[in-house]
C-alpha cells in the first residue's frame, strides 16, 4: 500500500471537499444507477438493497420518465470518485444521494415550485399526490401514502393561504426524503412519522415566541372575528393558551425546544424551534377542569415536571 493510499484511507475527503470536486455529463439512466448502487455499496452496513435504495431507484426512474415524457435535458454531477455523493437534475427535480461523516447514505428528491399559488391549492395538491405515488410504494399502507394523507387532511383544515412561501419536507421511517419549496420560503413544515409510527407534521421556527406564534394563528386561522372550522377555533385556543401562559418568560428557554399542543378531537400541532436531533420537550394542554398546563419533558415518555 502506497502512501497516498495511506493517505486518502486514514484522511478521506470530507463532504464539503467531495462536492466541491464534481465531474458532470448529460443524464443518463444506467449512469445514474451505477452512481447509487456504488454509493449504497459503501455503507457502513451493507447486508442487502435498503428502502433507502430502492427510493433511489424510483427517483431516478422518475425522473428519466420526465425527460421521455417531456422532452427534456438533464444532468448528472459526481464528486471525482463517484463514491461519495451524485446529483442528478432534470428541469425543476433534483435526486441527491450522499455519503454521510457516519457511513449513511442520504437520499433527497427535491422539487421547485415556481407558482406563487398555496401547496394547498387544488392544482398543487394533485401535483404533490402525484409525485408520492411515483415515487412510493404500491402498498396502499405505505409511509408515503400515510403522509399524503396526514397533509391533505391538515391543510382541508385550515387557510389555504397558510401554505403558501413553504418549504414542505416528506420524511419516510427510513430516512427517505423529498423536498417541496416554493421560489420564496418563509416557513418551513415537516411531515413524518414519529418514534411511535404516528403520522406528524411539525412546524419549524427558529424561535418559539409571542409574535412566531401570534403570526401562526394569523396563517392558519385568520384574523379573530372571521368564520373558522372547528380545528381553527381549537388551535387558535391552544396558541393563545400557551401565550398567555408564558408571558413575561424568559425567551431563551424556548430556543431549542419542540413545543406539543394538544386539545379536543384529538387535535394536536406541533412547533420546533432550532434543528436539534434531541429538542427539549414542552407539552401543553387543557386538563379535565379546562385548566391549560405546561409540562417539560427530556424525552418523548419521561415527564420532569
């Protein structure tokens, strides 16, 4: 073993140095798929073709799918030992599988919405289905089924308008990705299933505060006075709640925390603030008697007080 070799296997590139040396050429199929399967072969783990593959697999005949359908040009980028990361974009789609510091692979289809129309508008809602179900399983209980269906009924729920200037983020069990964002995102919202398997849809902020929460009422149920279904009604109750209940708080401990709300009709709504992988947890809710409480947790079962 030479010494370069020595060299690249105690010290490999890392991510940023891997992408910042790309090869490119126009799309191909069989390319593309040899990118992945080489890729995927370098796992920490590598016993059998994971979901994660698989979801690889379907994007990457998607997309090839839309550029027989449509006509159109693509291309495919790869970092220069085509073991690390490769991207492949067609028009406004974009597959992106990469190397993790931790031996995984991340996998991301990303698609760009230039309308300035709401995702929840009709037209975007049938574009949005239809992307899922490319992609997806054919099983009618499949992660991605389950999340198109948690979405639709969360957005028939509230103001159209709440979803518009939107990073939308689809998270599988496995870690399979894809990415909806409008040409201008001021929110972004996460839709996934949970540690318990239960479908979730999580708004991220960077900070919890009076005003972030007086704007997500504003959004989702519109000004006080104006007719609201009875889910609007219930979270403006629960916002509401929470703000008054932490006036005059100090604003830091709200930094790095994921607040739940939970209230009749099995109502809940979910805000994180920051990117943390293990959040404090806050909980509020309205006991037996009507009294709204707060209650810390440090994980999704142990309550602290």
């Amino acid at each position: 073993m030479n010494l370069e070799t020595i060299r690249k296997y105690l010290f490999p590139p890392s991510e940023s140095a891997a992408e910042s040396k790309m090869e490119e050429q126009s799309f191909n199929i069989d390319k593309l798929k040899s990118f992945i399967k080489e890729i995927f072969s370098r796992r920490v783990q590598n016993d059998r073709v994971t979901a994660q593959q698989q979801f690889a697999y379907k994007c990457a005949d998607f997309l090839n799918n839309k550029i027989i359908q449509n006509g159109s040009d693509g291309l495919i980028r790869w970092d220069y030992s085509g073991k690390h990361v490769c991207v492949a974009t067609v028009n406004e789609y974009s597959l992106k599988c990469k190397m993790s510091r931790t031996g995984e692979v991340k996998t991301k289809l990303t698609v760009t919405f230039v309308e300035q129309s709401s995702l929840a508008e009709n037209g975007n809602e049938q574009r949005i289905a239809l992307l899922l179900n490319n992609i997806g399983s054919e099983a009618p209980a499949s992660d991605w089924t389950k999340l198109l269906q948690n979405w639709t009924k969360f957005t028939n729920s509230f103001r159209k308008q709440g979803f518009s200037n939107l990073k939308l983020i689809f998270c599988a069990q496995n870690g399979e990705r894809v990415k909806i964002q409008c040409e201008s995102v001021k929110n972004t919202i996460i839709v996934f299933l949970n540690t318990n398997q239960y479908e979730e849809i999580l708004f991220r902020v960077d900070e919890i505060n009076k005003r972030t929460l007086g704007r997500l009422i504003i959004t989702l149920c519109g000004n006080e006075g104006v007719r609201q279904t009875t889910e609007q009604a219930g979270l403006r109750r629960l916002l509401q709640a929470f703000i008054t209940k932490i006036e005059g708080e100090e604003m830091k401990q709200f930094n790095d925390v994921k607040l739940s709300l939970y209230g009749q009709d099995n109502l809940s709504f979910h805000i994180q603030a920051g990117k943390s992988l293990n959040p404090k947890q806050i909980v509020g809710y309205a006991d037996s008697k009507g009294e709204f409480l707060i209650n810390e947790r440090e994980s999704d079962y142990c309550i602290i007080s």
